[in-house]
C-alpha cells in the first residue's frame, strides 16, 4: 500500500517537473488597455521583447505570417509587424460601412483562413467580414434580446465547420450560429443560486461570459467571466465539469476571460481584476492541478483581458525574430 502510495506520487511529480520543464521556453503575448501589447519572456525575469502602446483591447491573433491582429480603442482593428510595431492593416467600425449612424464597438476580430477578417460589432448587434481593403463579405445580424455598445458580445470565433461561436456578454448566453447566422446551439450562463453583485474583482458575480471554445471532445467550454470560473458544457446542455472561484490552492479567481484547451488536454485560463496576489495566467490539468501559471504586474496591471502563449519552437522562433527588433 505504502509502495504504491509512493509510486503515485511519484509519478504525480515527475509530471509536474516534466510540464515545468516543457514551460521554460514559453512566451507571453498580452494585450491590455491602456498598458498596450507586449511580449514577454518569463523565464528571463519577464524581460520585455516587444512593446507597442495601443488603446482600449479585448482580442489578439498571432497571425501565420507573424504579425499581430489586435485592436487600438473599441471601434478600430489592427494588424502590426513583429518586430518593428507597424500598422500595415486596419479596420475602423465607426467609420467604415457605417450608414445607420449607430456608436458601435469592437470586442472580437479573428483573421479568417480565406483572408478576410471577422469583426464582430456590439451596438449596431452584427457579425462582419471584411475583405482586405474593408469591403464587406458577409453580415448577419446577432440574435440578442438588447443592444448594448459595451457588451453585445465579447470573443468570437468562426469554427472549422463555419459555424461562429459567441460569447454574448449582455445576454448571458453563449450561442452557436450556422454559416446563415441561424442559431444552432444556445446556453444560459447559470448564477448558480447566487445574487448577482457589482464589480469586476473578487467580490463581483454574475453571468458575463467572456469566451467559449469547442473542446475536442465536442463539448463546449465557457469561461464566465465575473462568475469566476470555466464550465464545461455537453451539447445536451449538461454542466459535466466546473473550475469554481477557490478550486485552485493559493489562487483566486476573479473575471476569467480567455480560455485555451492545449494539446495535452490541460487548459490555459485567463484572470484578470484579481489584483497583484494572483496570478493572470493559469495552466491546469483536467484534475484542477496547476502546472504553470504568469505573473506581470510591470508590463501589465489588473486589466489584462487577452493572451497567447507559446511553447517550444514557436516560441523559439518568435523570440530569435525578436531579437534587436526595433519597438513599436
């Protein structure tokens, strides 16, 4: 009994010591209002390997040609060069196809595999795509029960199958759309019998989803927001898997924005408002183990809503490019 005991444990360890290890080389890509985006290296002390100033921001690409798509203030999306912080694209909502007069924002773009660009539109309630000199490919409007400038969505993501997957902030509800911008699929984010409460700390909650992924094995993962936490979600519906507030030992929650399903079926989760005693980046595993987690309240502060990060080659990659590379 006591050799087993021992084995596990062993075992336990030297894969955590492996998923550390595997870490070393990783980098951070943020992107914060008002900090502006930046990649960092962690194992070199989050040296700074990149900065350019931007405006108001909620999402970021790395692109295959190595640029960044990411915005600067809530109407306008950019794509900059690393290194160098060149604007060599750009997109302003409240300018560009805009004849109905209404203020709109900006809370998710996605670089699409045809080369246009998605860019989903909170105020005026739609879902664009935009070809690269701003001409408009396709629109469908979303299905929300308000308009909100601030919240009618915030990350949204086309899937392989060309359905479009949003996080409604406003509504509470996460929705999947077909190519025709029919709703397929559609989920409440539950208060869990708790009142909802004001703020964007610790102390808030509520229902604000921020983000959802497929996972691969076909259920849906939801990060929600001030509900402190990441739900797992079948297609029947079914809350199968909950990351809550106090789960992680030493850490809390606060709003949980981004999430990330890693191909060794760990989850990279994003925290942000939880102040300088908590981490803003979290890896765990399936068990609630956590394997790595970033740190940076230099470069960024408490508002550090989207993340990328690299591993192994492409990070090494990312980092030789970087290298001397003139800032933005």
């Amino acid at each position: 009994m006591k050799r087993s005991l021992l084995l596990s444990l062993a075992t336990c360890l030297v894969s955590v010591s492996s998923a550390f290890a595997d870490n070393a080389s990783r980098l951070v890509i943020g992107a914060e209002a008002g900090r502006g985006v930046a990649v960092i290296d962690p194992a070199a002390g989050n040296k700074v390997l990149f900065h350019k100033k931007i405006g108001a921001v909620h999402d970021l690409q790395l692109l295959p040609n190595g640029n960044l798509l990411t915005q600067d203030g809530w109407p306008k999306v950019i794509e900059i060069t690393l290194p160098g912080g060149e604007v060599v694209w750009s997109y302003d909502a409240a300018q560009q196809n805009r004849e109905d007069g209404k203020k709109v924002e900006v809370h998710a773009c996605q670089r699409l595999a045809n080369g246009s660009t998605l860019i989903s539109e909170s105020g005026s309630s739609r879902l664009i795509e935009v070809s690269a000199d701003g001409a408009v490919q396709k629109q469908f409007p979303w299905q929300v029960s308000l308009s909100r400038t601030h919240s009618d969505t915030r990350l949204v993501r086309k899937l392989d199958n060309g359905h479009y997957l949003a996080a409604h902030e406003g509504d509470e509800t996460v929705k999947e759309y077909d190519a025709d911008g029919k709703v397929a699929w559609d989920y409440q984010v539950p208060l869990f019998d708790k009142a909802p409460a004001g703020g964007h700390g610790p102390e808030a909650w509520g229902a604000h989803c921020f983000a959802a992924i497929k996972a691969k094995n076909g259920n849906y993962l939801i990060s929600t927001g001030n509900g402190h936490g990441l739900i797992e979600v079948t297609p029947e519906k079914e809350i199968v898997w909950r990351l809550a507030q106090n789960d992680l030992p030493g850490i809390t929650l606060a709003w949980v924005t981004t999430v990330e399903e890693l191909p060794n079926g760990n989850l990279l989760i994003g925290n942000c408002h939880a102040g300088p005693d908590n981490p803003q980046i979290i890896e765990i595993t399936r068990d609630k183990m956590v394997v790595w987690t970033f740190k940076d309240f230099t470069t960024f502060n408490n508002a550090l809503a989207n993340t990328i990060v690299l591993d192994g080659d492409a990070a090494d990659a990312l980092r030789k490019r970087l290298e001397g590379g003139k800032q933005g």
